[in-house]
C-alpha cells in the first residue's frame, strides 16, 4: 500500500510562521509593552521546534486567556479524504460517527488500536458529502522508524493508519493539505471582537440562518483578498474561540494583524506553556492531551471528553470491541489543584496509592481561595497574587463518595468536596520517596467552560 506519512525529519521542523515570530514579534514585544530583549523559549513538539513562551513569561501567556490569546498552531497537519467512500472508510475508524454528519459541522474524534488504546485524538470537518478535512495532533504526520535518545521508535501517520483499513474496490483519495494552510487559533473573550475586525462579522454567522451566529462544533468557508479560509467555532481551550485556517499566500499579513489587535486589546501570543495551562484550567476537569492523558496502551472510558468523542451506537469502529470490555473500569480522570508541579508523581490517600498524575504545571489563574485550602505553607501560594499548580491525573477507581443513583458526590451543600491527597516521587519499583507536595482532588474547576455557550454571551464585550 502507497505510504502517505513523511519520513522522520533530521532535525525539528519549522512552522511557517517560525521567522516572524522570531523577528516581528519580537519587535512588537519591545515596541508596545518595553520588554527589552525578549528571547522565545523554544522545544522539540511533534518534531517541529515550537514556543515554550515568547518572551513574555508562561504565567503571563496563561492569564492571555482572560482577554483573548492567538495560538501558533500551525503544526497541527490537516488530511484531506475525498472520494464517494471517505465517509464510510472514516466512520469505521475513527470513534465518531462520521455517516450522520452534515456539511459544515465538526466532530471530535479519537483514532484507537485494536485493543482501545489512544492513536491519537483530533477533529474532523464535513466539506462535502464527498470530502472531510481532519486535523490530527503534530508528529501524527510521519510514517517512519528512527531511533531517538536511545530508542527506536516504529512511527505510522494518522493518513496511513486510516488507509490501510481501506477495502477493496472503496474509492478514497488521501492527502496532506497542510502546506496550504496556516493554522491560527484565537481564543478568549475578545476573540469575536478580534476577528470581526479583520474578516468582517458575516464570517461569524450560521451558514444555514444567516441571521444567526455559527454554532459550536461548525465551521465555515469564505474568501477573503483572492484567498480561500476555513474558520471553526470547536473550542480548543473549552472557551469561547476560533480556529481559522488561513491559505499560505495571506499568512504573513493576516498573522501580524490578529497578534497586532490581539496585543492592542490586553492579549497575547501564547506559546505552549500557556496554552497548556489554558486547556487544564478551563471546565470541570481541563482537557485531555495526546501524549500525556491519552495514550496507546490505555483507553479513553471514563475521561471527561469520551461521550463526545466515542459512538457506541455505531455497530463497528477500530477499538470498539476493547472499549465495550473496558466500560466498568473502576478508573477516572480526576482534576487536582497542587502547591507545586507534580508531574508523573503518585497520588496516596492515607497511605493508599489511588493513581498518578499525567499533567501539571504552575497556574495564575488559581483564586487566593482554592489556593489557601491546599494548607501549604509555602509563601509564594498563600500569598495574595500567588500562585498553585493545577494538573490531571489518571486514579485506579473514583475517591468521591457516591449519591444514591451511584454517582460521584463532588458538591455538597453548594460547597466543593476537596479530597486532601499527597504526590510523592516513586522509585523503579513504584515505593514513595522523599518528602510529599500536597493538595486535593476536586471538580470544581479553575474557570467555567464557556466554549458551548450561545455567543451572544460574549457579544457584549
């Protein structure tokens, strides 16, 4: 069968905008905010050498997000299946329900193995009743071995997984049209503001009622100076925002526009730092993340996103039969708020180790409130601008206690149940080393998950 991935770069790729970034932006940081000699934070993500932070600090990218925050996510690859069997190859590959979409809507969706384990998570777009647009995670674009930091890695693209479930006689043509699009996400509370300044209002709007807004998980297609765009309404931060696909020839100006107005109306460029601080802190539970609470050797059952992303009323999938064996798993995806990062540490309750802790890192966005009732003694959380660690970890069965129809009891008496837990370091053979950081489990969230909610909730700013 035709190989569609890329080969494993010698080096980490460069996204498109990797020079203006480097150059422009960083002007626009000593020009308007007196930064001096601001330098970008840079790692190897997906192999593409990508922003940790841009000279602003994490913490203050992070906070971007109150206002509004412009995303580089242009290392992201979008698939391109056409063909009058691309609905039904995607329908039994990937977990959603791709037969029952309509054109211009968006489903989240997860690719698994055959044994329910997480390929990779990403979203899919309806072009036509012929022709879906995929957008998968960074790295996912490459067909490959290679040996890495010691280890050979056996590496097979998104494109590739899919097409080799391809049957005979189907008519699917598969392509990656990344290289025709830069991807710009631009979210926050501004962000309507923002992109109405540039594209004008009418992109915004339901494409079937044009009276009215677009609605959660659509997008649209419109043509702006002799270029072709896509913007989606999917909320990568479960907040109010856009992702907009901008073609090549359009990139370099319209990037320097939206960071432009982004930094005139209090925002910012965020790098990945912040922008996974922005996925954890908004919602009950943040938002999962490829790599880290997803992965190929555990299913996706009981995380917070798995009822949007799995169709268990489809009668087949790749994975399905693993995920309907696992569906009483006892274990769940908790959030937790932390004195310190506690990243990869175990989680113990009275002595008992419930799970471990696969994302976390330091949050402004923490109310002095929730960060008093850690009990830390540690100066830099209690005191008013302070500041705490937020996370997600995987526990091996629920620590909430449970109402009457079997559910977790995580509000009682309108207050928040806070489970105090301690992190500890563990050595090869899983004992807890060293001294504990503390903090509890909770789902209250740091801030509400505004992404589904009709946009005339953000008009008004």
């Amino acid at each position: 069968m035709k190989k569609h991935g890329f080969e494993f770069p010698p080096s980490p790729r460069q996204t498109y905008l990797f020079d203006i970034e480097e150059s422009w932006y960083l002007d626009m940081l000593s020009d308007k905010l007196g930064i001096s000699d601001p330098a970008i934070k840079r790692s190897n993500f997906g192999e593409y050498d990508m922003a940790v932070n841009y000279g602003t600090s994490v913490l203050q990218e992070a906070v971007a997000i109150n206002r509004v925050a412009v995303y580089n996510i242009d290392h992201m690859a979008q698939i391109r299946f056409q063909g009058k069997d691309a609905a039904a190859l995607l329908n039994r590959t990937l977990t959603a329900n791709i037969a029952e979409m309509k054109i211009g809507q968006c489903k989240y969706s997860l690719l698994l193995n055959e044994k329910g384990g997480v390929q990779d998570d990403m979203i899919a777009m309806m072009i036509a009743s012929d022709e879906f647009i995929v957008v998968v995670n960074a790295g996912h674009d490459i067909t490959d071995k290679a040996l890495v930091e010691g280890k050979q890695l056996y590496l097979i693209a998104d494109i590739d997984r899919i097409m080799s479930c391809i049957q005979s006689g189907e008519e699917v043509c598969a392509v990656d049209v990344s290289d025709q699009y830069v991807k710009v996400d631009v979210q926050g509370p501004l962000s309507m503001k923002l992109i109405r300044s540039i594209y004008g209002g009418n992109v915004l709007k339901n494409r079937y009622q044009a009276d009215k807004n677009m609605n959660y998980f659509t997008f649209n297609e419109f043509d702006h100076e002799d270029g072709h765009y896509l913007i989606s309404r999917t909320g990568y931060t479960n907040r109010w925002g856009w992702e907009i696909y901008i073609p090549i020839p359009n990139a370099d100006k319209d990037f320097k526009l939206i960071v432009g107005k982004a930094l005139d109306l209090g925002g910012l460029l965020v790098g990945l730092g912040g922008r996974d601080e922005n996925r954890l802190s908004a919602g009950a539970y943040g938002l999962p993340l490829m790599g880290h609470e997803y992965d190929p050797e555990h299913t996706p059952v009981n995380a917070p996103l798995f009822a949007a992303a799995v169709d268990l009323d489809k009668e087949y999938f790749v994975g399905k039969k693993a995920i309907l064996d696992d569906l009483n798993s006892p274990k769940q995806m908790v959030f937790l708020i932390t004195e310190g990062i506690v990243s990869g540490r175990g989680v113990y309750l009275d002595g008992k180790r419930l799970g471990s802790v696969t994302s976390s890192m330091n949050s402004p966005n923490v109310s002095r409130e929730q960060r008093l009732a850690i009990g830390s003694k540690r100066k830099n959380v209690t005191e008013e601008h302070g500041i705490a660690a937020i996370g997600i970890g995987w526990l091996y069965q629920s620590p909430f206690e449970k109402d009457g129809a079997g559910n977790d009891l995580t509000v009682v008496n309108d207050k928040p149940m806070r489970i105090p837990v301690e992190f500890y370091r563990e050595s090869e053979d899983g004992k807890p080393v060293g001294n504990p950081v503390i903090g509890y489990i909770t789902a209250e969230g740091i801030s509400p998950a505004t992404a589904p909610k009709p946009l005339n909730n953000i008009a008004i700013f």
